[in-house]
C-alpha cells in the first residue's frame, strides 16, 4: 500500500493517539448517560429524569459516533501498519 509522500509513520502515529482521546470523549458521554440513570432520590422525577426516548436517542446517537471513531482509528492504524512496514522494506 504507498502512501502519499506528506504520509509519514510520525503523523500516522500523531492520528492514531488523537484517535484513541477521542474514544476518551464518548466514553465521558457514556458516564453521563450512566448518571442520568442512577436514581437521585429527588421527589419530582418528571424534572430530574429526561424521557425514556430522549436516553435511547443519546445512547443511539452515542453508539453511532464510537462505531464512527473506531472506524477512523482502525483506517489510521491500518495506514501506520503500512508505512512502517515499507519502511522497514524500504
């Protein structure tokens, strides 16, 4: 697989730590989503605890965006694969 030649193992490697924080960012979200859950033993729960609907969308919203990003770091990983194996051919 050739790489472009601004492609280098250093900013491959720079995308694929990038890549890994933001797996940091969706995990905080699923954090948040886990807090909302978890009673707070507040007397009006209409105000405290959003709708059944409006977590499934989140949790929804959230599984599509880490499938996006994990996706995104297995393509930078792949592509750092390649550059130091040509690298060690080359």
């Amino acid at each position: 697989m050739a790489l472009a030649p601004s492609v280098t193992a250093e900013s491959l490697a720079l995308q694929a730590c990038d890549d890994l924080d933001s797996f940091h960012t969706v995990r905080r979200a699923y954090a948040c989503i886990e807090k909302l859950i978890v009673p707070q033993h507040v007397n009006d729960t209409d105000d405290v605890y959003p709708k059944r609907t409006e977590l499934g969308a989140l949790v929804r919203l959230v599984n599509e965006e880490l499938q996006r990003r994990i996706e995104a770091a297995e393509a930078t990983l792949q592509s750092l694969r390649a550059a130091v194996g040509d690298a060690q051919r080359g």
